[in-house]
C-alpha cells in the first residue's frame, strides 16, 4: 500500500458498531472479492471489498472476517481470515500479510488461514442460530452484471439450508453513512490530496494544452502525495464535451475560449474524495460564462445552506430543483411560461441539469446510505449542482464534500478556489 499506516481503533469501532446491531447468537461472514481476470492471463488491479475493508483495513484477496459475539470461546468472537504466505507466490506478486501484520492493521487477534479455517466455521455453525451474509446492495447497482457476490451466499446456504439467515447489507447500509471522527480524517487526506491536485492543474492548463496532459498533472500529484489511485474515471471535459457527464476519454484539445470542466478525486487509505470544478482555459471568464458559473454557485451554495441533519433527502431535492429553477429564469434559460406549460414529470428545468444534486461519499464513491429519509449527523454528501447548455456548447459543475454535523456540516473542501474571482486569481500567471 501506498498510504501510511492508519490506526487499528477506526476498524475496532467499526466491527463493534455492526455487532450492536446482530441478533442474538449470531454470526456474520464478510468474504473479500476475488482477483477477476481481464484477458489471457492478466488480472485487473485488485479492488477489495469496502465492507471487508470498513471492518478490518485489510486489502488481500482470500480475506474474510468472521464475527460470532456470543462465541462460547471468547478467543473467537472476532475472526480475521487471510491467505496462507507462500514462498513462491510471493516471488512473482510480492509480500502477503503475516498474521501478527494483519493484527496491527485490524486490530483482530485472533488471525487464522483460509486453508484452515473450515472446521471452526463448521462447528461454530452448528452453535449459531442466524447467519448473516453478504450482498451488494447498493441502490445504484447494475443488476444485468453477473454477480459473483452471490456465489458465496448461494454455496453457503445450500451446506447449511436449516439455519435463519439474515442480510448483513441491511446493518451495513445504516452504520457505514454516518462516519466517525476516525474515518473523516482519512477522507480528509484524500480530500486534500485532490485539492493539491487542483492546484497543480490551475497553473498547467492554457489553450493548446490536452485533456490527458491535465490528466496525467493529476495523477502526478496523487502518486506523490502517496494517494493509491483515482477514486474513479478521471473527467476532463473542454468546450461542448463537459456536457457529456461521464466523459473519460481526455484526448482532445483544450481550446482559447472554452470553459474546462474537471471531475476528479484520489483514493487515500481506501476511502474517496470527488472534486467537480469548472475554468476556462485562457484563466479568464467571459460575462456569460461567468453568469453561468455564479448561478451554478448559487445553487450549490442553497444546498450547503440547507443540507443539515433532520431534513428529508426527497424534501432537500425537492428544494434544490426550485433553487435551480430561479436561477435558470434568471440567466435567461427558461421562463415562466415554460414552466406554467411544463410536463410536470419532465419539468423545464431538466433540459439543464439533468442529473442528481449529489449522493453519500466514503469507502465507496457513490457509498452506502438512504436517500428516502432524513439524514443525519455523520455523513458525507457531495453537493453537485450542473448547468449544461447544448446551445451555447457549455456545461458547468461545482462540486465539494460536505461532513453532516449537529448543527450543519463542514464544507471538507472549504479554501479550494471555488469563486469566479478565487479561480482567476489562481489561474493568473505572473
């Protein structure tokens, strides 16, 4: 791993935050994901398990963590699972954990092998009286892929059909949205990786320059700044490309004129960052761009006004697309007789913004959380707003991080250039 060694307490208080939540007597089983081939023999760069990983800190595939709390022996009432070390294995893919190395970073004692772990989980099976196992369930899931989570939870079942068995993504999806102080500070690593990474990019980009050379700026910084990789598909979109949300193909040029809309963020001890900021490549706005952006900024700044713990995500929705509304009214985009003629499912306003105002952030970039009751102290939203105008061959996005308290939320990114005059300013060259 690239990143430096993060404490063993934020895993502890992680496993005994989901164990509040089991039954009586029962037993949960996280297994890693596999290694997945890509062709021939290559295998894709390994992804572990957020769940795995929000319990024990480990990233090694074969990995499984095994929580009994009323384990007879109490000795095992926390099981940390890990590949066997292999002398040859290790020849060609580099060092695997010993077990007193996976206690320092799981803070789990008892650390046994996947070639020998299959007659204690027999016979504790046969003590416990509900089983939770593990799916993904996350919201935005694509349910056509194949899905290899499964295959486990299908064996499993069918060597024990008489036990209850229970759904540990349900506890997941409630204990991993609100984050502790402990994960903040690592996201907040992350977050300031990225922000360093942005003002690298403010002094590179010029007309003339490549999507990829702004690409390739970023990743320099995260490497050097110990990030392990990008959170996601780096977005580096000029002129009428920036309306194309997912656009990762960053092979064209950045032109006197355009604006540049950048989406991007590091991955730092596992858990993301996600930055959306939008320059004009010559370091200097026009009037209507700069109109643009500032109602771009008003909305998003509504959202941080409203965002706070107690509000229903559907009624803060519901709130922002108003906001949203006005300000297209107001830069001349829609009118009033638009909206009195609008379908009211495909109101005046989506022609512009057309995707949501933000989602849960974490071990996952779009990461475990509700989005049909109030939200709560804890959790880390993206606030997102877009305005993307086919006509005048433009798209905008301001994006920054923002940590839920007792009385608000913290803007995580609060000092990155994120005005018209603080972008200028950072863009000027001397």
């Amino acid at each position: 791993m690239k990143y430096l060694p993060i404490p063993s307490k934020l895993y502890t208080q992680n496993r005994q935050r989901f164990i509040k939540k089991m039954k009586p007597n029962s037993i949960a089983i996280f297994p890693a994901n596999p290694v997945l081939l890509e062709n021939g023999d290559a295998v894709y760069n390994y992804k572990a398990n957020s769940d795995v990983v929000w319990l024990s800190g480990i990233v090694q595939e074969k990995t499984m963590v095994i929580l009994y709390p009323d384990n007879a022996d109490a000795s095992s009432r926390e099981v940390l699972v890990v590949q066997r070390p292999n002398e040859m294995l290790e020849k060609w893919n580099g060092h695997l954990l010993r077990k007193e190395e996976a206690t320092a970073i799981s803070g789990i004692q008892n650390v046994q092998y996947v070639d020998s772990i299959e007659a204690q989980l027999h016979m504790w099976m046969h003590h416990a009286d509900t089983v939770y196992l593990n799916t993904n369930e996350n919201d935005r899931l694509n349910t056509e892929n194949p899905r290899l989570d499964l295959l486990f939870v299908h064996d499993f079942m069918k060597r024990y059909p008489l036990h209850q068995y229970d759904r540990a993504a349900r506890i997941m999806k409630e204990v991993r949205a609100i984050k502790t102080k402990e994960e903040v500070e690592v996201l907040k690593t992350a977050i300031d990786i990225t922000g360093k990474a942005f003002d690298r990019v403010m002094k590179f980009i010029k007309p003339g320059v490549m999507e990829y050379e702004i690409e390739a700026e970023i990743t320099h910084e995260f490497l050097r700044n110990r990030a392990t990789r990008h959170a996601y598909g780096c977005i580096i979109a000029s002129g009428d490309r920036a309306r194309v949300l997912h656009y990762v193909d960053n092979n064209q040029e950045c032109k006197d004129g355009e604006l540049i809309l950048m989406d991007f963020g590091a991955e730092y001890g596992n858990y993301n960052a996600d930055l959306s900021r939008t320059i004009p490549v010559n370091g200097k706005f026009s009037k209507r761009q700069k109109e643009v952006y500032n109602a771009c900024l008003a909305v998003h700044m509504y959202c941080a006004s409203i965002l706070k713990p107690s509000i229903n995500y559907a009624d803060y929705i519901n709130k922002v697309n108003a906001e949203m509304e006005k300000q297209l009214i107001k830069i001349g985009l829609i009118s009033k007789a638009d909206i009195k003629n609008q379908d009211p499912a495909n109101p005046a306003w989506r022609k512009y913004f057309y995707h949501g105002i933000g989602h849960h952030l974490g071990l996952d970039v779009h990461d475990l959380g509700t989005r049909n009751q109030p939200v709560k102290e804890g959790m880390v939203f993206t606030i997102e707003p877009g305005i993307y105008i086919e006509e005048e061959q433009m798209g905008i996005r301001i994006e920054n991080n923002y940590w839920l308290t007792k009385t608000g939320n913290i803007d995580l990114f609060k000092g990155i250039p994120m005005t018209v005059e603080e972008i200028e300013a950072a863009m000027k060259r001397k």
